[in-house]
C-alpha cells in the first residue's frame, strides 16, 4: 500500500544549529566547478573569498600543528578530509623547491636515517664523542678550557723564558762587573808592585851612587842656594851652593876624577877644578889652600884642599859650582841629590 508520505529528502551539506549558524555537514565536500553554481554579482565574489579565507586559515592550522609535534583532531567529531580545487592544486609550487626545505626531503629511502644519524646537539663533536654520548655543550666548554689552558701555559713559558733571559743577562753583567774590578783591582795591584820596584831600583841605584859619591864638607850650614839674586855676584845671580864652615876643615873630592885647574881665580879665591868620567866639573872656590896638582887622579872622599875666605866673600865658606861638560852651570843642590846624596 503506498503511503502518502513525502519522499525523504536528500541531506543538506549544511545545516543550521540552535544559534541559528551554519553547521558544516560531517560528509566529506569536494567542491567542484560542476556543484558550484555559477552567481553572479557580489555575492559570488562573497563565496570565493570566503572560501579563500577559510582554506587559509585551515592550511595555516595545519601547518602550525605539524610543526609543533601534534597532529590536529577534532575533539568531539570525525575528522574531516580537506581538498582543495584542482586549479589551486595546480598552481602551489613543489615543495622541494621551497628555500630551506627542499635540503630536508629527499626520494632515497635510506636516505632518511642519515639525518637522524647527526643530531643538532652533536655538532662539533669528534666521531669518538659522537660515540660516547657526548654533549656538544660540555664538549665546547671542555675545548675552550683547554685553549684557555694552552694559552695560559704559552704566556707562562714565555715569562719564564724572559725571566731567564733577564736573569742571565743580569748574571753575565754581574759577572763581568766582577770581571772588570778584579782586572782593575790586579792592574792597581801590578802597577803598585811597578812602582815599588822602580822606587827600590832607584833606592839601590842612589845607594850604590851614595857609595860612590860624597859631599863636599862634612860638618857645615847651607849660607847661599843657587839662582839667588844680588849685588854680591858679578852676574847679579848666584851660581853656585855655599857651605858656610870653620876655616881650615878639609875639602873632599865628591867622585873620582881628574883634576884639571888648581890656583887662584880672581873673585874665586883659591879654586879647584875636578872633572868627572862623564865630562861634569865641580869648582872648588874660596880655599884657603890646595892639596893637590892639575893632573892628578883622585878618589871619592879624598881631601884635595881647606876651607877659606879667599877672593870675593864676606865670610869663611865654600862655593861650590856644578858645571856640564860644555861649561854651562846647573843646580849643584839638584845635581847631589841625583846622587842619591842628602844635602
């Protein structure tokens, strides 16, 4: 029997809910462009950018659920199937293409596991850390301690190296500063063992002088000394050394030599002339008499006459005069003490 009921009519792809909004249908909804018929005017234009903006805002949902780790579900519903028209499909770019990504999808099966075979935290680590589980973090940390060491060790090495270089430098100056006084303390020492032998070769030497030579009075006072200026002397200066005496003590010969003058002089008095080995003259004037003869040889010590006051004087003396071989007269003071003789 055939019922008067209306045929059941075809489910709507949307529905309204209590609130009056539109509830999408829990069936999968693949437009195309034969369902979707064409409108005209706005309200077409409507439709499209809705659709625009819904499938953006879904695409973004799932991306950002990707790459958070998740999956995105419906809590309380199936999961709906999302597709987008072919003509979309068709114009989105490949996604090997895209910068950045394309480096992390790859056709190779086996190529998968070599990604994961490297993880992030392992970068920078030796094949033989990588093994031993290493973290990267403790492995830079442990690598700049190091260098930090290494670079503290070289600074040390190279102060130590300059300590050692300044403390021989100091070392090599101490030791010729050393050096140097000793040398100079040795040369001090030579020169005043120079100088001590010297004066005791001039001692020994004036010694045997002394032994060969003698001074003309034995017991006397100095009166006169040579170069004295006056109206005495002829010359206006004394040329001689007076010894001033008794009368009549006895005249020595001060070297051996040969007598070469004997009588009187004029302002001399009574004079004797001695000539020595080397050409030297020693006058004897003022005698009050002469013991010996021209020619004659005498010796060191030998009496050749006696103090007087003959010729030019003002007193009992002898004027003794020193003379070089060519006649010019000299210091006869000077002259004894060369002969090692205190006057």
């Amino acid at each position: 029997m055939a019922s008067n009921k209306p045929a059941p009519e075809a489910p709507s792809p949307f529905s309204t809910d209590s609130y009056g909004g539109a509830e999408r249908s829990v069936g999968e909804w693949n437009p195309t462009e034969d369902s979707i018929r064409p409108v005209r005017g706005r309200h077409r234009v409507a439709k499209q950018r809705g659709l625009a903006r819904s499938s953006t805002v879904l695409g973004v949902g799932v991306i950002a659920a990707v790459g958070a780790g998740g999956m995105a579900t419906a809590q309380d519903k199936a999961p709906v199937s999302i597709s987008l028209p072919d003509s979309l499909a068709d114009n989105l770019p490949d996604a090997k293409s895209l910068p950045g990504v394309g480096a992390f999808m790859s056709d190779d099966a086996e190529a998968a596991p070599v990604a994961a075979a490297a993880p992030l935290t392992t970068a920078g680590l030796t094949s033989a850390e990588a093994e031993q589980g290493t973290d990267a973090g403790e492995a830079l940390r442990a690598r700049i301690l190091q260098q930090a060491e290494q670079q503290q060790a070289s600074a040390d090495a190279e102060a130590k190296a300059a300590a050692e270089k300044a403390a021989a430098e100091k070392a090599a100056e101490e030791a010729k500063k050393q050096q140097d006084e000793a040398e100079a303390e040795a040369a001090a020492k030579k020169k005043a063992a120079e100088e001590a032998a010297k004066k005791k070769a001039e001692e020994e030497r004036l010694a045997k002088l002394a032994a060969s030579f003698s001074l003309p009075a034995s017991s006397y006072t100095i009166s006169s000394t040579y170069g004295q200026s006056g109206a005495m002397w002829s010359s206006g200066q004394h040329t001689g050394l007076d010894f001033a005496g008794s009368a009549g003590s006895p005249l020595k010969a001060v070297h051996s030599g040969t007598i070469t003058s004997a009588g009187w002089s004029g302002s001399y008095g009574y004079r004797t002339v001695l000539q020595l080995d080397d050409g030297t003259e020693i006058w004897y004037a003022h005698q009050s008499s002469i013991d010996v003869s021209v020619g004659q040889k005498v010796t060191t010590g030998e009496t050749i006459g006696r103090m007087g006051a003959t010729g030019n004087v003002t007193g009992v003396h002898l004027h003794m005069e020193v003379r070089t071989a060519g006649g010019s007269a000299m210091d006869p003071m000077a002259w004894l003490t060369s002969k090692g003789l205190s006057v």
